[in-house]
C-alpha cells in the first residue's frame, strides 16, 4: 500500500543485507495471514500476560510533510519494522511524543470501550506544540484508534484479563542536520495486549524515593509526554529494581523535598478523608487517570487538593496510591527515604517544631491503604 512503500514497511525476511544478521533489528514473527475478521487471539495465556510485548497484527500510520502541511488520509498497514533516515530528527533530536491508552472488550456485549481517548488526543496536541511538531487533530487521533482497535480485534483480552493496549507516537521522521525542526511527521499507533504493569499485579507495591536524579524540572519538558524523558530516569528505576522496589518517587529539582511522581504514574495520598496530589506546574504528566480519580472523588464527596505534596505528607498519610493508564490504580504499600536525616534537617530550617534527626532517622516505613 501507500503507506507501506512510503515508510518501507517490510514484513520480515528479505533484501540482502550488508551486516551481519546479529546487527539487525529484530523482525516481527506475524502470521502473513488477514485474520483482522476473527475473534479471540491465537494461543496466548491470557491469565498471565503482563505488560511485556506481544506483538499484534496491524499499525497505523499517518505522515504529514512541510508540503502538505498538516496530516492528510492514514492507513492501516502490517505491523513492522520502519525505515528512517540516519539524519531523522527523532533519532538525533529526540523530537518525539507518545501516548498510551487501553481498549477493552465490553462486559454488556459484544464491542469495545476507549478510556477517554479524546483527552489523549488533546495531551499529544498540547505536548507537539511545545517540541516543534505539527499533530494530528483530535478528531483524527481517535479514529485511528479505532482503526487500530477494530483491525487487531483478535488481541482484545477477554473481558477481566487485560485490555489491549495502545502507543500513539508522533516523531519527526524526516532528516535534519542543522539543530531545527524535521521536515516530515509520522504519527502512528501500534497495539498490544497487556494484564498488569507491575510483577505485583493488583497487589500494594514498595516505592524509592529518588533523591539524586530528577524527571523534570521548571521550564523543561517533564509536562508532556516525549520520549526523552525518559531514557534518563532508567538509571534511578533499574537501581531501584535490583534492591526490590517496584518504582521510584521523584522529587522536585528545586527543593528537593515534594513528591511529584513515578517513572509512569501520578500520585496521591488520603489523610482524614482529605485527598492530594502534586499539582501540574509544568514538572508533573498531568494523566488521564489522575484527572478521572480527581472526578471520581470530588463527585463522591472527597476534597481534593492539588497542592505541593511534602515527604512528611508522605510518611504521615493513611493511604497512599499511584494512577496510569499502564498501572491504574494501585496501592503503595510501603515508601522508603534513604536520606530522611536530609529532608527533617532542610525542613526544620523552615518549621521549627521538626526534629532535626527525624523519628527513626534512616529510613521511613509507612503502611496501610489497599
Ligand atoms: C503516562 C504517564 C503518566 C500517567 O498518565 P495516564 O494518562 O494516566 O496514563 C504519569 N506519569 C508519567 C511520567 C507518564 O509518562
């Protein structure tokens, strides 16, 4: 198709190649087969899926060039590899954004439900403006989400096993030399099926609280979703990891001592019925899930803040939990400040009823919630 000679989407095998095999990227193993009419996905284990990637058998992708400027008719093509220019401005400027959001099959019969795709759509628009990129409208964005839903129907989990996942990206797939803006846009989305996040699953988990490396900081880009926040906080999560921890807690750049978010999720702690979370001031992802559990709970009665949220606040709240599309909600169980001599020290320059020592020193356990 035209997509498919335009981008040089392959379907695996094929054309000589001038490294050895072991340097190629790793080709998708796709039945060659359209079984985008059938139900129920070949021979996966649906009762443990994970969040690893499975891959399903269609993208879609959608260009938009100076020329054209805006993005014009997308389609669907074979889910594959894709070909970029070694000069691609997402590849040497990191000019990308992605999104993520889940499709599940409906309870009450057949079809699929979109969690709010609309406000997906209005984060990618908001965050291309801020790296330089043109992006799809709203009204684009979430008919390719459908499209993608409806051609890899097959990989919807059953309903209560997982959803199927979605990664919008938008990149700027033409090259560049001189540090500017690419000359072409690629918007895309690729599905996946997936159960939970974390290797907890549902369960409560045990979060770090980063004090070294920060996520963001004011006037950066930690407020939308591109793909260069990231590759820099996987030092602080594969560390956190290894001692056993499920995820890390960011703190701010400026103070160092309020609580902004994990590596992919938001955050809020319950304390005498009161609810809080960080407020977004241009450091934090303002999520989906966030802005729903905020909903939720103002309709249920609850007062929500969205305040700075101190360590202590932390360390003193009844209940503690994390929101994405990729965790929903979970429970943390326990958080652990390896420096909390640190914080109660700078804290009690500002509030002098603070024991400098801190209650235990070292470490902080809380428990409950969940
Ligand atoms: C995507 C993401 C979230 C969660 O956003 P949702 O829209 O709820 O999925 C939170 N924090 C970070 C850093 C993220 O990338």
């Amino acid at each position: 198709t035209h997509s498919r000679r335009l981008l040089g989407v392959q379907d695996g095998g094929g054309g000589r190649s001038l490294l050895p095999s072991r340097w190629k990227s790793s080709q998708p193993q796709l039945d060659p087969v359209d079984r985008s009419d059938e139900e129920g996905g070949g021979d996966i284990d649906w009762d443990n899926l994970g969040f690893g990637l499975t891959p399903t058998d269609y993208m879609y992708v959608m260009r938009c060039t100076q020329e054209e400027g805006g993005f014009s008719r997308g389609e669907l093509a074979r889910y594959g590899n894709i070909e970029l220019s070694p000069s691609s401005g997402v590849l040497n400027y990191g000019q990308g954004l992605f999104e993520g959001l889940k499709a599940y099959r409906r309870a009450d019969g057949p079809g699929y439900t979109l969690f709010r795709p609309e406000e997906n759509a209005r984060r990618m628009q908001h965050g291309a403006g801020r790296m330089c990129m043109p992006s799809p409208s709203v009204e684009q964005f979430v008919h390719a989400v459908k499209q993608t839903v409806l051609a890899n129907k097959r990989w919807v989990p059953p309903q209560g096993k997982g959803a199927l996942y979605l990664r919008p990206l938008l990149i700027g797939s033409g090259a560049i030399l001189g540090l500017a803006p690419a000359p072409e846009y690629t918007f895309m989305i690729y599905a996946a099926p997936v159960g939970t996040y974390f290797k907890e699953g549902m369960a409560a988990i045990n979060l770090l609280v980063e004090e070294e490396i920060h996520r963001a900081m004011p006037g950066g880009t930690g407020g939308v979703k591109t793909i260069s926040n990231y590759a820099p906080v996987l030092k602080a999560q594969m560390d956190a990891r290894s001692k056993g921890f499920a995820d890390v807690l960011y703190l701010d750049s400026v103070h160092k001592r309020y609580v902004e978010e994990a590596s992919s999720c938001n955050l809020f702690v319950v304390k005498g019925g009161a609810v809080a979370t960080p407020a977004t001031a241009g450091t934090i992802l303002p999520g989906v899930t966030r802005r729903s559990i905020i909903e939720l709970a103002r309709d249920s009665g609850y007062q929500v803040e969205e305040r700075l949220v101190s360590i202590d606040d932390l360390i003193s709240a009844d209940e503690v939990f994390c929101t994405g599309t990729a965790v929903g909600v979970t429970p943390v169980s326990t958080v652990r400040v390896q420096d909390r001599r640190r914080h109660a020290v700078e804290e009690a320059v500002h509030d002098s009823d603070v024991d400098p020592d801190g209650p235990g020193g070292g470490q902080e356990r809380m428990d409950g919630c969940g």
